[in-house]
C-alpha cells in the first residue's frame, strides 16, 4: 500500500484542539510530513508549551495517521524549532478565528 501525503493531511484535518474550532493541519500545528518505507514521521509543535491539551493531542493525531497507514509505524515528535507563530496558520483559520486583517 502506497502512502500518500494528501491522505495524511486529510486525517490530520480531523484532529481539533477542543479549545479551538481549527484543526491542528490549518492552525499550522505539523511542520513536516515524513513518509517512509515503514511508515510516516510527524513533527508537530503547539502554540504554547504549557497546553493542556497537549498529550492527548499528540495521541490524536498519532491515531488519526494510523488509521491511514495500517498496520506501519507512526511517530509523532514534538519540535519548538521554529516556535509557531500565527504566520503558520492557513487563510482559512484565520478566517475561522476572525483574525484577518488588512496586515495578512
């Protein structure tokens, strides 16, 4: 079974933070989508390192790629580097969180 990219973003796209009605591909949560032989690597960050949501997050987005991929590995790496900033989000999270503005 090929795994395609396009695939794992639309399961990350099921994955919402329950504080916020964006999902963690448009909030610009994942940095890099690594798809290998056996299986895929995620490095994803959260706008803040004291969230509380964060395990059960990191969980969700690991249970969400595995249902793409089967029976391969997942692995969900948690990354600082570069801190997230509201740049990362996508047209339509801003949008979604009313945050578009003249200086987008």
């Amino acid at each position: 079974m090929k795994i395609e990219k396009n695939d794992i973003i639309d399961a990350l796209k099921t994955v919402y933070d329950p504080e916020i009605p964006v999902n963690v591909w448009d909030m610009g949560l994942i940095y890099d989508i690594d798809i290998l032989d056996d299986g895929v690597g995620i490095k994803m960050t959260f706008t803040s390192p004291t969230c509380p949501m964060m395990e059960e997050l990191l969980a969700q987005v690991k249970d969400a790629v595995q249902r793409v991929v089967g029976e391969k590995n997942v692995r969900v790496d948690l990354v600082w580097d570069p801190p997230w900033d509201l740049s990362k989000m996508s047209d339509a999270a801003r949008v979604e969180l009313d945050l578009i503005n003249d200086g987008w």
